[in-house]
C-alpha cells in the first residue's frame, strides 16, 4: 500500500478495536462479492485466496498500489475476512522506535501469522511457563522459535501460585501442541539451537511424570506444607535449606504446580489451614 500497510492474520496494531473503527468497518464491504467494481482485482484475488485456502496455508505478501480512495483499505479488510483471519492496520511512521514494534507483537494470537521478510511465523499459543507465552512457527522453513516454551539442557520453569490456576496441565498440552511439529532447528530463548523438538519435548512430558509421581509419595509420607514437600524433594543441589532465597521460591512455586495437577487429577487433596495450604490423600 502507498498510505497504509495492512498486516494480515496478525492482531497488529491496537489492544483492541475502537468504536470508531467497528463503525467504519460496519461501512465497508466485507466480502469481494459486495465490493463493487475493479473486477479484474476482485477476479485475481479470489483465485489467489482459493488458492491459499485449498493448500491451508496464509496468503503471501499482498501490494495494493494506488493513490487514497481507490479502496485499499477496503479491500485488505475484505483479504482478511475472507482468510478468516484478523487483522490490524498500521503506517510507517507509526513504527519510529524498537517500543512501538513491541507494542504490535504483544496482540499476537494463536491462528494469527507474522510476517517477517521471507518468514511467514505462524503463531502457537503455548502457556505454561507464563499464561501469556507464544511460540512461532515457520512450516515451510521448519523453524520453532520457542522462547522458553522447551530449552535444549533445563526444564522451564512452572510456577503454580493460585491453586485455581492449572500450570502445569496447560504446559503438558503446550509440549503435546508442539511436539509433531515438523521442525528442524529450534531456537529458544536460553541456550543453543537444536533440532530433536519431539525427543525434547517427550522428556520434559516424563520429567514432570517423575515429577509427579514424586510429590504424591512426599505427601503419602505425611509432608503436608509446600515448605516441607520442596525441602524434600531431589533437586539438581542439594541441602535445600541453605540455597538462597530466590531459589526457594522458584522451586515452591514449581512445587506447587506440581500440587494443584494432583488435586486437579483427584489424587491429593487440599485444605486450607489459616493463611496456609495443606495437603494429604483423600
């Protein structure tokens, strides 16, 4: 476009639409059959969106060139629309400073596509780690850029702080989401590239298992406390209560994902004694 860049399958631009925005969008056509006129456009679209569609992949880079009010605009909402997909709308001198490029990234959402340069990322919602966390997938490169969704030599971090919030059931379907993905190199957040996603996503799957199956014979041996339960359990150091005081927390807080997977799963169960969490068999 000359005066707008539209960015399809991709929440781009604004949390969410202003009521100036649906009013206009309400205005406009929303399909190529009710658009009127440029028929030649219209009959090349629709062959190439068909096209997409057919093969279940994103459409590619689209340019619509002109001077305003030939209804480029109009026409990206009808790409999007008949894509089935979001978009958001933006204009380069909105994108002055590496903030303003954050602030389109953080609408992303599962379904949308992210184009950068050659790269067409689709977007995977994979919480666990962090309710929020998103992985990118490019299936004709076979890349995954997992940020710290599943990292080449450590577990992730999963934290459980409310006992209504599920971590770690969300992150054992995150690593199933991921896991036949057919991917050559992985790049995380922390570590060196790899390529065996679903070897390493199997193990971190088993890591937890164990992990699991740890914690519910700590509590059958009556450690009924969070303090009690990660003082005990195996840990890559030992003598737990002499690590300092971060490392304590962050391991209760994988403790207690770990605790509410088991009362979620019916295996343990839960009271609440004062201002603590206690747990025991049913």
């Amino acid at each position: 476009m000359q005066d707008d860049t539209a960015l399809y399958g991709a929440k781009m631009m604004q949390p969410a639409m202003t009521p100036a925005d649906s009013e206009e969008n309400n205005l406009r056509p929303q399909h190529l059959e009710d658009y009127i006129g440029q028929e030649k456009a219209k009959q090349n679209l629709k062959i190439y969106l068909e096209a997409a569609k057919r093969r279940g992949e994103p459409v590619d880079h689209i340019l619509l060139y002109g001077p305003p009010g030939l209804g480029k605009t109009t026409l990206a909402g009808i790409i999007a629309n008949e894509m089935g997909v979001q978009i958001r709308i933006t204009s380069g001198p909105a994108i002055e400073k590496p903030g303003d490029l954050a602030a389109l990234l953080t609408n992303l959402q599962e379904g949308d596509v992210l184009r950068a340069g050659p790269y067409a990322f689709e977007v995977l919602e994979t919480p666990g780690h962090d309710p929020w966390h998103l992985c990118l997938y490019e299936p004709s490169r076979r890349i995954l850029l997992a940020g710290d969704h599943v990292l080449e030599r450590i577990t992730p971090s999963i934290a459980s702080w409310f006992p209504a919030y599920n971590a770690l059931e969300e992150f054992l379907a995150s690593l199933g989401k991921v896991s036949n993905l057919d991917v050559e190199q992985v790049l995380p957040g922390h570590g060196a590239m790899f390529g065996d996603l679903r070897g390493r996503a199997l193990y971190l799957i088993g890591h937890h298992e164990e992990r699991l199956q740890e914690i519910y014979d700590l509590v059958a041996e009556g450690h009924e406390d969070v303090v009690s339960i990660s003082s005990h359990a195996k840990w890559r150091y030992d003598n737990w209560r002499s690590w300092p005081l971060d490392q304590k927390f962050f391991s209760m807080g994988e403790t207690m994902a770990h605790l509410v997977h088991l009362v979620c799963e019916g295996k343990i169960k839960q009271t609440i004694c004062g201002d603590e969490y206690r747990f025991e068999l049913p």
